[in-house]
C-alpha cells in the first residue's frame, strides 16, 4: 500500500518546480529536496484581486506532498527500484501525522542506495527530515 492520493506529488511540472527551487539536504544514499507550497484562495485562483489585498488564505492547511526518484543509474532492474521506492513510502506513512503542512518533498536516491535495508533508510529520512526542520508537525514550529 502507497501513500494516500492527497500525500503524492504526481505531475511532472510539480517534481519540476520542487528539483529547481527546493531547499537540498544530502545524507550518504539519498536527497531531500522540500518547497513550501501557497495556499490560494478562490478569487485569486480564478484572477479576481481580494478586497484586502491578500491572495493567501490564513490558516489553510494544505497536506504535504512526497515525491521518490529513483534513477535508472542506482539500478537497472526495476523490481530493485520498485522495492526501495515502496520501502521509501512505507516510512513516510509513518512519518504523515508528523510532517509540517503544506510541503512539498522529494526524495532522489543515490546510486549507492542499492545496498541500503529498510532500517537504515529508516534512520537516514528521520536524520533528513530533523536537519530540514519539518518533523515533529507542529505548523507553528516549522521554519522555512
């Protein structure tokens, strides 16, 4: 079982935007890249300026998202790529209910992740996930 619907980045234009503009943080077999997202409201979705002069809704709360890449590069057969991209999302279904809202994250292996279990990708995503600032889901307590 993946991620729910809500917590993936799934277009091409969105892996995109996070790989050019996220923040990087490296650790020995993956990357994490992470960009906040805006919440818009309706009137300033569709063109029309607020009364106020604000486009950003307070208070929305947008789910983060997760994207895995997983290059051809660490593995050239896909049941290996498949099985860390799956061990990958089990540990963010964890991490979820923990994450700081309206992020988008990516995470890109490394070529020397092949020899990685799931144990110590466990402990690599949580050391990540603390450098950046976004675990432990208080919104209030996020920086970025």
């Amino acid at each position: 079982m993946g991620l729910p619907r809500a917590n993936r980045l799934k277009h091409r234009e969105d892996f995109s935007r996070v790989h050019q503009k996220g923040r990087r943080f490296k650790a020995d077999h993956l990357t994490l890249r992470l960009v906040q997202r805006v919440a818009m409201n309706q009137d300033a979705a569709k063109g029309v300026s607020p009364e106020n002069g604000t486009s950003v809704s307070a208070g929305v709360s947008l789910p983060t998202r997760i994207g895995i890449s997983i290059s051809v590069k660490v593995d050239k057969r896909a049941v290996v790529r498949n099985r860390m991209r799956r061990q990958i999302q089990a540990i963010f279904r964890q991490f979820l209910p923990r994450l700081c809202p309206n992020l988008d994250l990516l995470i890109v292996a490394h070529p020397q992740a092949v020899q990685c279990d799931y144990f110590q990708f466990l402990q690599e995503l949580e050391q990540l996930l603390v450098d950046a600032e976004v675990l432990n889901g208080d919104p209030g307590g996020c920086v970025l």
